[in-house]
C-alpha cells in the first residue's frame, strides 16, 4: 500500500516536471528563460520554489538525525535558518537589481562585472560548483533511504536501479524545462511536506505522552546545551558560530541564487524574505521528532535493525514514521521526502550548469560573436546539467557515505569565503579589490580546508585556542573571517591599479523609484 | 542606459528601509544561548529553549515586515 502511494506521487512529480516547460510559454533556447524562467516567478512560485530549494530532503532528514544523536545543539540549525532571512532581505534585492541591469545569470559573472577580473569570477564560479556537487549527491542518498525503506530493495548493483531511472529522469525534465520544472514540482513537495510534518506533530507526541513523556526519554546532557566553563566556551560558541557561518553561506550557493534571481523583482526576494520562515516552523517541528524519535526507542525496536545498521541516525525519523503512522501515510510521508530530493537537485543541477556556461565555458573555452555564443550556451548548459546529475549518481554509487558528507562539510566551509566578493561588494565600494578578494579567497578556502583536515574531516567545529580559553569555532566562521580581513588589508595595495574595473553604478544597486 | 540614469544616481542615495536596523535584534535573540538555554519556564512540558526558538520564528518573519515598509 505504501508503496503504492509512493510509486504514484513520485510518478506525479515527474509528469509535472516535463509539463512546466508550457508555463509561460516562451525561447527555452535562451539561457535566461532555461536557466532562470525568464526572471518572471512572483511572490506564490518564488515561496514554494526557494521554499523546496533550501528544504531539501537531506534537511529532513539530517536534522532530525542530528537532534536524535546530539540533541540541542542539532537546533543551531532552527537559528541559521531563521536569521538568514534577514540577511537574505538586506543583501540579495542590491544582486537583483544589477544582475537584471546587467543581464548577470550567475554570482560568478555580477563578480566578473564588478571587478573585471576573470580569475576571481573563476574561483567564485568553482567554488560554487566544487561544493554543490556532494550537495546533489546528498539529495540522492536520502533518496535512496527512503527507496529503501519504502521497499524497493535489490542486491548488488540493483540496489541503486530505482536511484538512477529517478534521477536520469529528473536530468531530462531539467534538460527540456529547466527552472520551470523544478518550481512547479516545488508546489507538490510544498503541500506533501506540510501535510506530512504537521500530521507527524499532532500524532506522535500525543502517541508518546506529550513533550513532558519525550523530554524525560532524552539522555538529560542532550536536553540543552552545555554550559561553558572559564577555560572552555563549548557547545556555546559552537552553537553560535555554526549559526551564524551557516547564514552567511546559505545564500551563497549555486542552487540559492538561482532560485532568488528567477524572481520577478528585488521587491518579491523582500516579501519572499517575509513569509519564507514558515517553512521554519515546518523544520523546527522536524527537528523536535528527532527527539520523539528517542523517546519511541526506535533504535531497540527489531523492526528498524536493518534499516538503522545500514543508515545510521539517517534512519531515526523514517523509523519514526513507519512505526506511527498508517502503511498509506508513509507512502505520502516518504513521497515527500523523496520529491523533496528532486527539487534541490534540479535546481543545484541548472544553478552549476549556468556557471559552467557563462563563467568557465563561455568566458575561458570558447569564443565567438555574440550571437553564435547566445544559441551555444543554452544547449551546452543543458549537457552540463545532465553530466551534474550523473556525476552525483556515480558519487553515490562509487564513493562510500561518509566521504560524502565530508565533501559537503569541505562545500560548506568553501562556499563562504564567496561571501565578501559576492555579497559584501554589494555594499562597500572602496574598499575591496578584485585582487584583495582573490587572495582572501584563497587564505579561507586553505586555512579552512587544512583546520578540517587537521580534525580528520569528521567534524566542522575546531577548538580555537585564544587567551588560554578554548573556543569551539565552526571552521567556516573562522576562515571567512581571516578572508575578510586579508582582502580588506590589501585593498591599499590594488586599489589604484584596479580604478575603472568596475562596470557597474551605484545607482545600478537600487529599485527603480516607485 | 536611458534619461532617467542621473535621476536614478541620485535616488540611489536615499535610504529605502529606514527601519533595517531592527533586522539586528533576530541575530542577537538567537544566536546567544546564554539568553534561552534554560529548561524553565517549560509549556507542556517543552522545555524554554525550544519554544524561545520556534516563536523567533514568527517574531523574525515579523521583524522583516517592519523593516520591509516604507
């Protein structure tokens, strides 16, 4: 029965996938209509679309796994994505503007125009790809749990039979309609995941006795965070900097600027800004079964062995699920996580895709007129977003779990060193230079690659050690900092060299007066 | 670039959220636990450091509203 459900959802999705092509019918051959729907999604798609983006199914299903083993501190992620909406509404209106001003379709290439320098649009543009690929990989692994959950189960290579006709699938959908396709099936991850999360919230705490019943279950030193000491800021700054380094990246990604740069204004990113964080409240309410999920001692039950062997606390809020709703139910529930996979996908796929053609291919490969470059790039993006999507499948498929989450850890950490040349130069003119960024750029991505390696790539918290107190810092925090600092210290040393690179106007920033 | 390109220098300079500054109080609120790591006061039994967090959430999307009008 499940099953059942399931299999006609996920089909659903699909369909809707290769039918969104006539929204709006307009040039698919553009890149700008493929690649960003013709900048025309209003307040409604832009919520269900960014809301579907940023929501992923990994999201779903991390977090809950995360609170289930590490308790409070799994909320840090409650916080990041509630105040990256206000940064969101104070930063991403000024891309708007003077991507649409200058025809922009990535980050990498508004970068290129504001300080003519390729090489920093180069690293920005791969740095954004570098970490959207274990992003994608991620989208598919949770997707396969839930394939595997649901039922479909095969040995050996077959395994991975249903993962690879899903996405080759969603590579095709994504090839002939592009953004259309991803918002549209947004709309039905939207509705299966708030009917989902919301049943979930009324049952099950009532099933296990109310919050007082769960939180009595939680092993006591997960129920908050621990205090700090004098010598040793602990689970503290490792709260506040995981937050807040989160925040700053979120945006930062492929799949994320894409998504805010099909909307039809700067003013819709600001309204989206608003009623966005409802979906917080969605995330918040996963976040908590993660907790339930202990309280229900899943972990014990014979039912789920199996599943939690192979998947670890991936496997605590599927567990959850089967054991507490009705076999049709979980077919809806896990329809949604799984949908909620091919959203993210899609987009991250077409986001990478944009990159490649206007700020790798079509800036460094291949040269040409205007107009043979213009018939070009939509039809090579297209190749590249497939070739995205099959290199994550064969990530999945070749490469074991948790190296792939170590990618996503590195992604992370890399993705917001972008932060001063792509979000900071919105608003500082003077004191920033291509060059000074470049070299920021590199000091980040290195000092944090080595702070992650020097743990082992297990974890993204490294314990400073400053003034004799020890200061658990989310590695990404830390290095984005010491970027910062580096590109503004030479700034003095470029800046006369680099006078009149800028091809952009102040007053290319602003909303045209209302 | 069209006429209105001198008007629209100028607009650029005038400040379109007067009420940004707000914005400041979501990231202070939630990314200080000192503030909300507590247990008590708990509702049903929840304990305060979650419901604090989930009522920032209305409170933030509030928050964006004020500095979002003009």
């Amino acid at each position: 029965m499940a099953i059942t459900v399931f299999t006609v959802l996920f089909v659903l999705a699909i369909v809707i996938g290769f039918m969104a092509s006539g929204w709006k019918r307009s040039d698919l051959s553009k890149l700008s209509e493929w690649g960003l729907a013709g900048r025309r999604f209003g307040l409604v798609l832009s919520w269900f679309l960014m809301g579907g983006d940023l929501y992923t199914a990994y999201t779903f299903i991390a977090i809950p796994a995360l609170v289930y083993g590490t308790g409070a501190t799994g909320f840090f992620g409650i916080a990041f994505a509630t105040i990256a909406f206000p940064l969101l509404f104070l930063i991403f209106p000024r891309l708007w503007q003077v991507a649409h001003r200058h025809g922009y379709v990535t980050a990498s290439e508004y970068v290129r125009g504001r300080f003519g320098n390729r090489w920093l649009a180069l690293a920005v543009g791969l740095t954004g790809i570098l970490a959207t690929m274990p992003y994608i990989a991620l989208q598919l692994v949770g997707t396969q749990v839930v394939f595997g959950a649901i039922g479909y189960v095969g040995s050996g290579w077959l395994t991975y039979l249903p993962l690879i006709i899903a996405f080759a699938v969603l590579a095709i959908f994504s090839a002939t309609s592009g953004l259309r396709a991803s918002a549209f099936i947004a709309i039905l991850k939207g509705v299966l995941i708030f009917l989902t999360v919301i049943v979930a919230i009324i049952v099950i705490p009532a099933q296990l006795g109310g919050f007082s019943a769960i939180f009595e279950k939680v092993p006591p030193q997960n129920v908050l965070l621990v205090w700090p000491t004098g010598e040793n800021w602990g689970s503290f700054s490792a709260f506040s900097t995981l937050a807040l380094g989160s925040a700053f990246a979120l945006f930062l990604y492929p799949h994320a600027v894409t998504g805010l740069l099909s909307s039809a204004s700067g003013r819709i990113i600001e309204q989206n800004a608003i009623v966005q964080p409802v979906f917080n409240i969605v995330l918040w309410f996963l976040a908590i079964l993660g907790f339930a999920a202990v309280a229900a001692g899943v972990a014990t039950d014979p039912a789920f062995s199996d599943g939690f062997k192979q998947y670890g606390p991936s496997f605590a809020l599927l567990a959850l699920m089967m054991k507490y709703f009705p076999d049709w139910f979980v077919g809806v529930a896990f329809a949604a996580i799984a949908i909620g996979a091919l959203v993210p996908a899609s987009v991250m796929a077409i986001g990478s895709a944009n990159i490649i053609t206007r700020d790798i291919w079509g800036e460094f490969v291949h040269a040409g007129t205007e107009e043979s470059r213009q018939l070009r790039d939509t039809s090579i993006a297209k190749i590249f977003a497939l070739l995205m999507v099959v290199a994550a499948l064969v990530f999945v498929i070749a490469i074991p779990l948790q190296y792939v989450v170590q990618f996503q850890l590195l992604g992370g950490i890399w993705v917001v060193q972008t932060f001063p040349a792509v979000a900071l130069s919105l608003f500082v003119r003077h004191w920033l230079t291509g060059w000074g960024l470049f070299i920021g750029w590199l000091v980040g991505l290195v000092t944090g690659t080595w702070m992650v390696a020097s743990l082992g790539f297990t974890a993204s918290v490294y314990p400073l050690h400053l003034f004799g107190i020890t200061i658990p810092c989310y590695i990404a925090f830390a290095s984005g900092l010491l970027n910062l600092v580096v590109a503004l210290v030479l700034t003095p040393l470029f800046r006369n060299a680099e006078a009149g690179a800028d091809e952009t106007e102040l007053a290319d920033y602003a909303a045209p007066a209302e | 670039m069209s006429v209105d390109s001198s008007q629209a220098k100028t607009q650029a300079a005038k400040p379109s959220h007067r009420r940004a500054w707000v914005l400041i109080i979501p990231f202070i609120a939630m990314v200080i636990p000192p503030l909300f790591n507590y247990r008590e006061p708990s509702i049903a039994g929840l304990p305060f450091f979650y419901w604090y967090l989930l009522l920032w959430i209305p409170l933030t999307a509030f928050l964006t509203w004020v500095a979002y009008r003009r």
